[in-house]
C-alpha cells in the first residue's frame, strides 16, 4: 500500500505538473533531477550533519537514523552537481519535460555510512566512534512545539522501510553517473565541518 504523501511531498507533486504543463506549451524546457538524502563539504542542512554527527566536534557517537537492517539512499552533492551541469550540456537532446533518478550510495542496511566514518576517524588517529540509533523518541516528544521537528516525523517513513531509486534512464543519457568514492566523499565532508582531529 503506498504511503499518503506529506505535505511538502504535495507541494512538489504540484510544482512538477505545473512546470510538465509549461513544457508541454513550449514555455520552457525543465530538467528534474532526484537523489537520496544529501551531504557534502560544507552542507549543514541535512541528515548527516544534523542528526548524524556534530560539526565542529570530532564525532564520539554516531547517530543512525534508520530502523535495523533497513537500507538508505545518500547523495553527494558534488556528484549531483556534476550530474546537472552533464545534463545541461546535453539539454537540446533531451525531452522537453526530463526526470532522472541518481542511484548515489546504497546504505543497504542503515549502517554502513556510520561504519565508514568509524574507519575514516580511525584512519585520522582518532578514537572509533560508537553507532547509536538516532532518538527518534525524543524528537516525537518534542514535535508538537517544532516545525523541523515536525517535518523530520513526517519523513521517518524513509527510514524504516526501504526506498531505492534507480539510475537506469540517467546512465542512457549520460553513459555512467558521477560517483565519487564513498569513503572519500564522507572523508572531504567531515574535514570540511571540523569532524576529524586536528581539525575540530
């Protein structure tokens, strides 16, 4: 049975058959590009940096958002970035209305992005950090006082069952996608938000 979409899931369902039914009347040409839930050097704004870890502190605990087992979808915004600006370059080619799914990381069972950033903190001398479930009691208790809060619940949905994009329709235009490697990706963003000794 499919979930009743959110209100912000609403939202963007309406903004994108108002930009289809402008490209339809040859107003515009629209590109939509999905991904799973962004990190990246210098993004505060998003699960990692604001549920996961703590910037500004090398991390002694790893909270994990997902229910046991369930896996996860990750983006890495210099490889979504490298994907848009892949698929501007090809626009004339493309329909005038074009969406793309980016596979980005496949967490398969919601630990194995806290288990990296233990090896990454341990690579750089640091102690290994603990993985923790996120407290997702807390954040129910506090919820009616806080409209983050509030949105956070309504998306919990994406953490306890698994939902996976596939990339198929992105790699036909593009031949592959932009990837870096996973490790390396997390090593830049921690460094970048002071998460690594000597650099907190």
């Amino acid at each position: 049975m499919q979930r009743p979409l959110t209100r912000k899931g609403k939202i963007r369902v309406q903004m994108e058959k108002r930009l289809q039914e402008a490209s339809e009347r040859g107003n515009v040409r629209v590109i939509v590009v999905r991904a799973g839930d962004f990190f990246g050097p210098g993004a505060r704004n998003n699960w990692l940096s604001q549920g996961m870890i703590r910037p500004g502190e090398v991390p002694a605990e790893i909270r994990l958002p997902s229910a046991s087992g369930v896996g996860h979808q990750f983006a890495y915004l210099p490889d979504v970035a490298a994907t848009m600006i892949a698929l501007l370059d090809i626009r004339d080619q493309l329909p005038p209305f074009a969406t793309y799914h980016m596979a980005g990381y496949w967490d398969r069972d919601g630990a194995e992005i806290g288990r990296a950033i233990q090896r990454i903190v341990e690579s750089h001398g640091g102690k290994k950090p603990k993985l923790k479930a996120f407290p997702w009691w807390l954040i129910r208790l506090a919820a009616p006082f806080n409209e983050t809060l509030r949105e956070m619940m309504e998306m919990r949905y994406l953490w306890q069952r698994a939902v996976r994009m596939e990339n198929q329709q992105l790699r036909n235009v593009l031949g592959t996608e932009p990837n870096t490697p996973l490790e390396t990706a997390l090593a830049c963003t921690l460094n970048s938000l002071g998460c690594l000794p000597g650099r907190a």
